[in-house]
C-alpha cells in the first residue's frame, strides 16, 4: 500500500503563510522556505513592537501632559503629585487629550489642584 500524506492539510498550510507574505520583496513573497522565515520574523517583530507601541504612547501622553502643565507654572511631577493627593483619577491618556485638545478644561483641573 502506498504511503498516505495530507497533502490537502499541509498545502493549507503553507497557503497560509504565503498569503501572510503577499508584498514581500522579491523571492520573500512566493518562495515557501523565504516566506516562511519571514513571515516569523515579521511576526516576532509585531509581538515585540505591540509592547513598545505602549511605552511610546505613555512617554507621547508625559510629554503632552508635561507642555500643558509648564504653560499653567507646575511641572509634570507637581502635577501628578497633586492629581494624586486630591484624589482625581484621570489617567495619562485622558490628561495628554485634555491638554492637548481641550485646554480650558486642563485649565480647570489645575486651578482645582491649586
């Protein structure tokens, strides 16, 4: 009897990968063995960067936050200082928005913690 291979679940699977590859440069994109190595380097890349993408957002929001304290005469660490002593939970990301698109209303949180 001749040997039996899934030759149907294999094929799926390299498929898989190779649409994962579509725009790849040159052989990266329809050579299995090429595409294979990239597509898991690309996604080792994504895993890494999906952290990173939320360090470099929180320094974005400290920066923000930050400029908008310094135009009312606090620095960032005095104004989380106080946000913390008053007891007003508002996250970073809530800050650096009111700060950069609503400054009256960034405005009122400080003259509260003053």
């Amino acid at each position: 009897m001749p040997r039996s291979v899934n030759h149907v679940a294999s094929r799926a699977r390299r498929k898989k990968v190779l649409k994962k590859a579509k725009g790849y440069w040159g052989r990266g994109s329809n050579v299995w063995t090429v595409a294979k190595n990239k597509v898991e380097k690309g996604m080792q890349y994504a895993y890494r960067d999906r952290k990173a993408k939320k360090r470099e957002f929180r320094a974005l929001w400290i920066q923000r936050i930050n400029a908008g304290a310094r135009e009312h005469g606090m620095s960032y660490s005095q104004l989380m200082g106080a946000l913390k002593t008053a007891g007003i939970d508002l996250n970073r990301k809530v800050l650096a928005d009111l700060a950069m698109n609503h400054p009256d209303a960034f405005e009122a949180v400080v003259k509260q913690l003053k």
